[in-house]
C-alpha cells in the first residue's frame, strides 16, 4: 500500500530549499523538515508532491523525484482581495491538481484551515505538523490577523491527525485544544562530515527576529572578547522586520570579534558548522531547531535557554541555562575542557544516529499512513 500512497505537502515557502536557489533568499525550518521529508517517502516508494509559491519556475517540476506544483506569486493580489483571489484559489486549484491520498502542512497559518477544508470537501486526508511550541499556545503564534487565527485554528481541530515534535507539545494541544497527537521527531540528512579546522568558537544561526533574541549573542560575544563569534541569518518576511534585521546587523558592525554573514542559503550551511566548535540557540521559543541536529551530527555542543527534551542514557543531550551569565559560564567551561567537550560531543552523535535518521522517521510516518487511510 505505502509504494501506492501519494503525499502532498502543502509548503508554500519551500521552493527556495528545494532548488537550493541561492537568489531567493528564504529559507525557514518547517521548509527544511518538509524538503528533507518529502526527498525521503519519494525514495521509498511513495508517489510524491509539493505545493510551492510561484517564483518564476514551471507550472510543474520534478526535482528529486517530487512533482512541485506552483501557486501564486509570493505578493500578488490586491491586498484583503487576494486572501481569496489569487491565493485561497491558487492553492486549491495546485492541491486540486496533485490529487493526493494525505495532504501535509507544518506550521501554523491560514493555509492550515484551507487545507483541511479541502480534505473535507473531497474526502481526502490532512495532517498537520507543529513547527513550534507556539503553534498551539493560543495568542503565541505567527499570525498577524483575527480571521487568520480563527481559521487555523479551525484547521487545527478539524485535521485528521496532528504530529508534534515533542512530549511538550503533545501536552499543549491536549491541553489548549483538546486533541490527542502523535510525537513524530524531526529528522536529518546524514551526509559526509567534512573536518575542517575550528576557526570559529561561537555559532548562531537563525532567521533574523525579535523571538530568536539575536541580541543576546551579540551581548555574549562583547562579554568574551577572547573568544571569535560568526552569527549567520537573513531577514524575516513581512511585518517590517528588515528594519529589525538592519538594526542588528549594524550593532554586530560594531563588535571586533564578532562575524555577520546574513543570509546563506540551505545547501551552503554545512561549511559554517564544520568550521565551529559550538552552537548557541538564544530563542524564546522553538520546536526542534534544525540547526541542533546540524550540530549533533558533527559532535558539536549546543548551549540554549530552549529545553529540546533531547536525552540519552538519562543524560540530556544540550546543555540548558537559565540566564545570560549563566551561558558565558558554560560556554567558557565547554571550550576550555576538552575532556567534558568530547565527551557531550560523543553523546550528540550518537543522540542524532539513534533518534533523528530519515529511515527512523520514515518509519514511523509509514504507521501513520497505514491508519490513516486503513
């Protein structure tokens, strides 16, 4: 049955990560899970689509075995008009077109609410996918309009079957919305590990905006002037967050043993973490970073104020602090013991080989599948 099943992912933003076009520059989490994802089911056997935004590609593509469908351009319309014309119809019309078995959406948004409406109206099946705790801490998410929350969250209680990425999660939509989930873990591409020469010894990668707290890294690096920091992150879209974006870029300008990159696309990270000796997450909220299992893979430490509920052995994978001050102690530690840096590096490989491998997740979507459409 599963060589059979088809799965479309509804993933308006994951052009970019999928081209790995290194002239749209966006690039985002959830795309990155749902790429990784979808790459995996086509290499299983599954017939496999993708819903992406127009950026000047075909109507259709194969890239990876993965037929993309394109929509509507990234800002077309005439605003409050186009939330139906041309994006609601857009995006029907491709899901309309791809006329998959199980429709797949990470993160919330009003495309939650269209796609499981969708999946009502002709009897097809929609999963959705959390890409943050905040996705179900009603008030928390990324939604800028009332009737953008009302129907996510419409979607949300009316999809076939919600997959959180952890024990917390499961928690608030249980709580919050009355939903019973499935803790389905983030997964990532095992690749040749290049071991270049640790030039850098501070990493922060992320989008550039205000929950990622990117002023935070730049108050750790003027406190550890002995140490080198490189903070690596484009501009947020929408909501005038390149103003933001700018204003950070400008203070880091100012920091001597600190490196601003900006944006890099998806498929040229990989050299930045093989050229670090340890990743700092300074987010208020998250899911599950990939930028984590970036890290762990190459036995790289990662020091958070987030809790990634990552533990092995009963040892916790990353180490998590409470406080700035608290960061700087562990950080200084981390790179001045060799012996505790091996040893939490270790864990981190082999925390990631067990738990997060595409045919670890795979599997486990593969049962979802089957009581899905069974």
């Amino acid at each position: 049955m599963t060589k059979l099943l088809h799965i479309c992912f509804v993933a308006l933003q994951a052009y970019p990560v999928i081209t790995n076009d290194p002239s749209l520059k966006e690039v985002g989490g959830a795309e990155v899970q749902q790429c990784i994802l979808a790459k995996a089911f086509a290499k299983r056997g599954y017939r496999v689509s993708m819903i992406c935004l127009d950026y000047g590609q075909p109507d259709e593509l194969f890239i990876s075995g993965i037929r993309v469908i394109k929509a509507h351009k990234p800002h077309e319309g005439i605003p409050v008009l186009r939330f139906i014309y041309p994006r609601a119809t857009s995006i029907w019309q491709a899901m309309k077109m791809a006329n998959a078995d199980i429709y797949y959406q990470r993160a919330a948004g009003s495309q939650t609410g269209l796609v499981s409406f969708f999946c009502r109206h002709v009897g097809k099946k929609m999963i959705f996918a959390t890409a943050s705790d905040t996705d179900l801490m009603p008030g928390k998410q990324r939604i800028r309009y009332k009737r953008d929350k009302l129907i996510y969250e419409w979607g949300l209680k009316n999809s076939n079957l919600i997959v959180t990425q952890s024990i917390t999660q499961q928690e608030l939509c249980a709580k919050n919305y009355n939903r019973e989930s499935v803790c389905i873990r983030s997964c990532y591409e095992f690749s040749s590990i290049i071991e270049d020469d640790k030039q850098i010894d501070v990493l922060w990668v992320a989008t550039v905006r205000s929950v990622k707290r990117p002023e935070f890294f730049l108050e750790l690096a003027q406190k550890m002037p002995e140490l080198s920091f490189k903070m690596i992150g484009g501009a947020s879209n929408g909501n005038n967050w390149e103003s933001y974006y700018c204003q950070i870029k400008e203070l880091a300008a100012r920091i001597p043993n600190l490196e601003f990159v900006g944006f890099v696309p998806y498929g040229e990270i990989d050299q930045h973490f093989n050229t670090s000796r340890l990743f700092v997450n300074t987010s208020e909220y998250e899911g599950f970073p990939n930028t984590f299992l970036q890290s762990w893979i190459r036995g790289i430490p990662t020091v958070s104020f987030f809790n990634p509920e990552a533990v092995i052995k009963g040892r916790q994978v990353s180490v998590v602090v409470n406080s700035i001050d608290e960061m700087i102690v562990k950080i200084k530690e981390l790179l001045a013991s060799s012996k505790e840096y091996n040893e939490i590096g270790n864990i981190c490989k082999e925390y990631v080989q067990q738990f997060h491998s595409t045919d670890k997740i795979v599997d486990e979507y593969t049962k979802v599948f089957e009581t899905l459409i069974t």
